[in-house]
C-alpha cells in the first residue's frame, strides 16, 4: 500500500531537504545512532555466533556456563585463551569487530593504565605480552584499543559507542515526556484563561526558579541516581520549556471563528483543545525537540562529569571526559570525549534549524 503524504508535508520535507547542514546532520545522527543501537553485534566481550560439537550457541543474548565448552566456572569468559582453543578445535566463533564491551578490562595491556591509542604503538609493543608476540593469534585487529583504555583498563571506542546510546536514549526519552506534559499543561492553560491561567502560571514561576542541578546533587547524596530516577527528575523540570510557547497559541487561537462555530456545534473543550487547536500547536513544539534533547544530553553529561550522575561503571560521556581531567598524562580520553559530546550537540542543533526552517511557513523554496 502505498503512503500518502499530504502536499504540506511534500513541502515541508523539501524545504528540510535544501537546509543542506540540516539534512545530513539527520542522516549522520540516524547513522551513529543506529551504530550505537546496535553496540553489542559491534562491541562486545562474547561472540555473535558461535558453533561447537555440532551444537549453537549465541552468547549475545544468552548466558551459559563453561561447563557447555568443556570448563567448570559457572561463567564463561570467551576472551579466556583455553576457551578459544578449545571452541577452535571443535568449531568456530564469529566475534564483533571490536571484542570489548564498555565494562571489559583489557589485561593485556602494552603498559600501565590508561594506555594510549593503538595508532601510537609499534607492534612489538602492542603484542609484547602475548606469548608470541607479534605472531600470536590472540594479538589481533579486535583486541586492539584504537583510542587507548582509560584509568581502569576498559576499552575507550566501547565506551563512546555504549555511551552515545545511553546519552540518546535519555535525551529521547526525556524530550518526548517533557513535550506530551508540557502541551497538556500549556493546553489547558491557554484554552481556559483567566484564573486557571494566573494560577498555574505563577506557580511555573515558582518551580522554574528553583535550582534542578543542585536538588539533584542532594538527592544523589541520600539515593543511588539510576538511569530512570535521572530521568525522572529531570521530567520533573524540563516539562515547563514548552509551555509558553503552547499556551500563547492557545491564547491566539481560541476565539478564532472555526473555534467558535466548533463551541456553537456543541463539541466538548476537549475535543476542540486536541482535535483543532492542538496540532496547530505542535508545529512550534517539534521545532524545539531536538533544543531540548541537547540540552538532556548536556545535563546527563554534567552531572556524570560532577559524579552525581549515573552509577560507577555506566557507560557515560561525561565521566569519560571527568577522566580526562583527572588523567593529564592522556589527553585522548578528555579530547575523544570532548569531540563526541561536541559533535553530537552540533548535529542536534543543526537538525533544529533545519526543522524550524521546514515548518516556517514563510520560508520559500531557494
């Protein structure tokens, strides 16, 4: 079947189309995003497939003991060399490109950590403590850290690419919370007026002023911050960055004539807040989405960088760049940091203005 898009939408995605830095900005972030949706078939400590006596088996989504490869822990650690020779001799295994998870800690490591990018070392040094140096077959492309390891050992390209997924998924998350809370409250607000409206806009004035950075911090210091208690929180005061903008179209439009003729028909307020005023609305409120998703990203990224964010061991940018700070001596992990939040921020901004110019309906073709 085939999809119909409406001549306003043609129009629309033409002119997002001719906001060249726009356009490929959305087809960059789609392409690191889906790289990061799909992190563990490209980073990740246990094969994608591995066959053995006849029999298959898909550590990426299973866990099995080693007793099923001829061991005895109740773990089965496939970095392990007697595990690898021994799934060799029986059969075979289909490793990601990269054979390090975001928590994986390389033990074979050239020199003390954090040690520095691959680039920087010869191959003597990079293989010096495999048994055979340069000819082990362990001392391969998937056990290299292409940007060195940080303090702890564990694999910088794995972090980067888990910690994107984890910056992405908070910030949409939060953007499409905070989008759906604030449209209701603006709706009703705009569409009400008089009491409901002073009312609840001096209480936004009260709850905007207070300081969510550092309620945060204090909260983290009598609870364990968790992916979804940030979250949380977070929703508790982004909500209000799209109410103004929800609340003055209401305002404007709900003595409009359609809206009158909808009241004298009988329609309920509710069927004439979401049905017809509503969507004119959401055309100023997607326009600010990826704003907002900038500035989730930012705040997890502070609050990571302070210590109060996500808990120890989470893939995370901004304790990826509090390294860097805490670890002079190797540049590369606050400038690969650095580099990822930056470029991530720009390409959100740079979607922003291509969909704010794709909505404007005073933008003309070029």
């Amino acid at each position: 079947m085939a999809i119909r898009v409406s001549p306003l939408n043609k129009r629309r995605w033409q002119l997002f189309r001719q906001s060249r830095r726009g356009y490929w900005s959305f087809w960059l972030f789609l392409v690191l995003f889906l790289i990061s949706v799909f992190a563990p078939f490209i980073a990740n400590d246990r094969p994608i497939l591995v066959s053995y006596k006849g029999e298959w088996f898909y550590p990426t989504f299973v866990d099995y003991p080693e007793t099923a490869f001829g061991g005895t822990f109740p773990n089965t650690d496939f970095r392990d060399p007697f595990i690898q020779d021994e799934v060799a001799a029986n059969g075979w295994m289909i490793w990601p490109p990269i054979r390090y998870s975001y928590s994986s800690v390389n033990y074979q490591l050239p020199m003390p950590a954090p040690s520095p990018p691959a680039f920087r070392l010869t191959p003597e040094q990079a293989c010096a403590k495999y048994p055979l140096g340069v000819n082990d077959p362990n001392c391969i492309f998937g056990n290299m850290n292409w940007l060195g390891t940080d303090d702890q050992g564990r694999d910088v390209v794995a972090r980067l690419i888990y910690g994107f997924r984890v910056s992405v998924a908070f910030g949409l998350i939060l953007t499409l919370i905070s989008s759906l809370v604030g449209m209701a409250a603006g709706s009703v607000q705009g569409y009400f007026g008089g009491w409901t409206d002073l009312l609840f806009q001096r209480f936004i004035e009260i709850w905007t002023a207070m300081p969510a950075l550092y309620l945060l911090i204090i909260l983290a210091a009598f609870i364990t911050p968790t992916f979804w208690i940030l979250l949380f929180i977070q929703v508790l005061f982004s909500w209000t960055t799209i109410v103004g903008l929800v609340r003055a179209e209401f305002l404007r439009a709900r003595n409009f004539e359609y809206v009158r003729a909808a009241r004298a028909l009988g329609l309920s307020d509710s069927r004439i807040m979401f049905k017809h005023l509503l969507p004119n609305a959401v055309v100023s409120t997607i326009t600010f989405m990826p704003f907002i998703m900038a500035g989730s990203v930012t705040v997890l990224s502070s609050l990571d960088f302070l210590g109060f964010g996500l808990p120890p061991g989470s893939p995370s940018l901004g304790e990826l760049i509090r390294q860097g700070k805490e670890n002079l001596q190797a540049p590369w992990l606050g400038i690969t940091g650095f580099f990822i939040i930056s470029l991530m921020l720009s390409l959100l901004v740079f979607i922003g203005e291509g969909v704010r110019d794709a909505l404007d309906p005073r933008k003309t073709f070029a």
